[in-house]
C-alpha cells in the first residue's frame, strides 16, 4: 500500500508541475498590476522572463519530486531499508507544498506521509527484516 501511496505522490507532482507550469501565464495581469501599484517600472520581457522561469522551475520541481518518489518507492518495495529514512524526508519535505498547485499538493504531501507512517508500522518492519536476512550469505 506504501508503494502505491508513493506512486500517487508523484503523480500529484506531475499534475501539480502542470498546472503550475499553465496557470504561470495567468500571472501576467497580477504582476503587472502589483508592478503599476509600487510604481516599478519593468519592461514586459522582464516580465515575460519571469514567467518563463516560473514555468522552467515548475517543470523541473515537478520532474525531480517525480523521479525521487519512484525511484526511492522502487527500492523500498525491494526492501532497501534506507529507501524509506529516504522517503521519510521527502514526505517531511513535501509538507512544503501543501499549499500549492488547487489542493494537489495537499494531496502529494498526503499521500507520501500515510505512506511513511505505513513503511514504519511492524509488517513493513517484519518485511524489511526478512528481506534483509535474506540477503546474508550462509
């Protein structure tokens, strides 16, 4: 169930990358707006600049929580009992975006700390110890 869990985080990523990365248009008039109401005068490719690194970083935010959540997931259902100290911080870490992206980060940070609390419960104990004691060379 973990496993799965994991999974849905990341997918709350990629979903939350793209809705950030397509609502990182909208911005423009709020910008704009905040900018005229200062009276800071900034030229419209500094603001397209902007945007457009707004758009990069969610991408790239969204590509990352994506591959960590999988790839750590993947080695913890192996039984790699360092996987989930792993996933243990990037649940902590994706507290940081529950705010984000219409409730999908509310979802991925969800998500990922259910799973967390599962991988420390006595059945995941039990697995990754026998997982491990089968591991040792007789």
């Amino acid at each position: 169930m973990a496993f799965w869990l994991y999974l849905l985080a990341a997918l709350a990523a990629l979903i939350g990358g793209v809705v950030r990365a397509a609502t990182a248009g909208a911005d423009r008039s709020v910008i704009e707006s905040q900018l005229a109401t200062s009276g800071v005068a900034v030229s419209t490719g500094t603001i397209d600049a902007v945007i457009t690194t707004v758009i990069i970083v969610a991408i790239i935010g969204a590509i990352i929580w994506i591959i960590a959540f999988v790839i750590f997931a993947l080695f913890m259902k192996r039984g790699a009992g360092w996987a989930r100290i792993v996933l243990t911080i990037l649940a902590a870490l994706s507290l940081t975006s529950v705010a984000g992206s219409f409730g999908l980060g509310a979802l991925q940070a969800i998500a990922a700390v259910v799973a967390t609390v599962l991988v420390w419960l006595r059945p995941a104990r039990e697995y990754f110890q026998a997982v491990k004691a089968s591991r040792v060379p007789r």
